[in-house]
C-alpha cells in the first residue's frame, strides 16, 4: 500500500512543479488538464496537510496508508512518479474520464485480475482465504483487531509474494473490471473498519472514482518489461 511518506514525496515534487492545486476546502486537484478532485487534507483521518506551497505528514505517521485520496488522486500520483522517474505516464487526464495507455512503461492502478493474481500469491499460491492465509488474524487489520484505525504497512504477515496488506489495513483502488472507460472504481482487500468477509481475497466493491473516505487506499503497478 501507498505510504504517507511516498505520497508526501511525490506531492511535494508535484507542488513545486504547480501540477497540483489546493482550493478553499482543502482539496487537492490537478492543475492542468481535466480538473478533478484527489486527495482530501481536511478530513480527520487523512495525516497529511498543506500550508502554502508546502506538504506535511503528522509525525508517527509517515509509514501509515494514505487515505482520503480519490481514484483520481491515484491515478496523479502514478503519472507524476512515473514523470520524477523518467517513465511514460499512463493516464490521459486531459479527456473527461481518464484513459489508460495499457502499453507505456510508467505506474498505474491494478485492474481487478492483477489484484487478485498478486493477492492469491502468483502461480505458486496457495489460494487461501485472505492474503497470505486461511487466518485474517494472521495478515490482517481488520473490524475486529484494529481498534478502528488503520495501522502502519507491512506489521502483519505477507502473502507468498512477500506482499503485505493485501487483505485489511485499507482498501485499495483498482481499475472496474467491466469496463476501464466510465466513472466507477473497484474496491479490494477490505479495511479496519470491515468485516472478515470483506477483506476476502475473492471480494470486489463497487464504487465512484470521485469517492475518498479514511478506509480507501491504493497500490500501484506497473507493465512487465
């Protein structure tokens, strides 16, 4: 999952480069193309802010899922990473609802299958229940040990990838798997604040890409060389 740190780093990139802009209720948008709403510094559970040109993260919490971002908001910080590291964006945020070009090098979200392929462990998983184990206990934060909050990456097990957080801690935005051109947005792995049955490897929600909420989160990926 997406650290606060790692958001943090690239947003600052992104600032000084005035690719993002901060509006009157503390909403991030991007600057050119497109205007759409990405990430939400003015809600309790989002630990990072902005005073003038500059970004903060609340100290602890640096290592924490970054929440109240859009998949829009997402969708920004895989093109600038890509562009702070010499990569093709993949996302035209120039047309309505942005498009993806399957074929560029740079970072983007997950569709739906590579989420579930990565969450299943690869060719050589063992399928479990949840991420990395038939025990949510064991790889998860969720509903029922998280004290309703998110906790820090990485502080559960890991799946047979050596990936963490697949199941629980924050949900994550992926491509919708019916149709990559419309308005909606998939949600996998479940949260803190879900039920076991939620933070299933098989479990898919459905929802807008304006949402931002203190349980939704991302990862990113990227094409194979």
């Amino acid at each position: 999952e997406v650290t606060n740190k790692q958001m943090h780093n690239v947003l600052k990139w992104a600032v000084y480069r005035k690719k993002v802009v901060l509006d009157a209720s503390s909403m991030l948008r991007n600057a050119a193309g497109r205007p759409k709403r990405l990430l939400d510094l003015d809600r309790p559970k989002s630990f990072l802010s902005c005073r003038g040109s500059r970004i903060f993260v609340v100290a602890g919490k640096e290592d924490y899922p970054c929440v109240e971002v859009t998949w829009y908001g997402a969708a920004a910080f895989c093109n600038f990473l890509s562009e702070m590291e010499g990569l093709t964006p993949c996302y035209d945020m120039t047309v309505r609802h942005w498009t993806c070009d399957w074929n560029t090098d740079g970072y983007r979200l997950p569709t739906e299958a590579e989420w579930e392929y990565a969450a299943n462990g690869g060719l050589s998983g063992q399928k479990t229940k949840y991420a990395g184990s038939d025990n949510i206990d064991e790889v998860a934060w969720y509903g029922d040990n998280s004290e309703q909050q998110s906790h820090a990456v990485g502080t559960k097990t890991e799946n047979e990838l050596g990936i963490y957080d697949m199941s629980g801690n924050v949900s994550e935005l992926c491509f919708y798997e019916d149709d990559f051109t419309i308005e909606k947005a998939a949600f996998r792995g479940g949260s803190w604040g879900h039920d076991a049955r939620h933070c299933g490897v098989t479990y898919s929600g459905k929802g807008y890409r304006h949402i931002c909420d203190g349980y939704l989160g991302f990862r990113i990926a990227r094409n194979a060389p």
